[in-house]
C-alpha cells in the first residue's frame, strides 16, 4: 500500500481552528493546531496517509494519542469530516 503524502495537506492545518475540540482538553489556541494523524494504519514511528488527518490543538493531539482510539472515536469521527471539508472547499483535497 502506498501512503498519501501532502505537504499542502499538512500545512494546511497552521492557524486553524481545532477540529477535535475534546470537552473539558481543548485549549482552542489556533497556535497550537497541527494535522494529526487518526487512521489505523499508524503506530509508533508510522504514520498513516496524509488524508487521515484532523487539525486538533496541542491538548487534543496529546489527548488521543495517549488513550486508545476508540474512546474518542465519534469526536475523531466528526473532526475527521469537519477537516476534509474544510480541505475539499480550499480544493487543498481534491475528490475526482
């Protein structure tokens, strides 16, 4: 299997809004965002496509990446939509 990898994908996320916005995590500082990796293909060390990516804060990232998945699952779920919309409308993902 071959990964997806964006650089623009990954930019993209810089100033944002957080899309995961965990209840009682987020800090909600737009400085802290980056893309953070939720798809099953990862791990320690592998990250998964580039188009699996939510853009979350410092805390959320932190949040997720130390509680299994599926705890957060319906939050990533939402971030993960909210975040590919977000892309296909500044056409950054293009859907052919």
């Amino acid at each position: 299997m071959t990964l997806c990898r964006s650089k623009k994908i990954m930019k993209a996320a810089s100033g944002r809004e957080c899309q995961l916005r965990l209840y009682g995590v987020c800090n909600y500082n737009s400085e802290t965002v980056v893309a953070c990796h939720v798809g099953r293909n990862r791990g320690m060390g592998i990250k998964c496509s580039d188009n699996m990516v939510v853009f979350a804060c410092y805390n959320c990232h932190q949040k997720i990446d130390s509680e299994s998945k599926a705890k957060n699952a319906d939050d990533i779920l939402r971030a993960l939509e909210s975040t590919q919309q977000i892309l296909i409308d500044e056409e950054i993902m293009v859907i052919k």
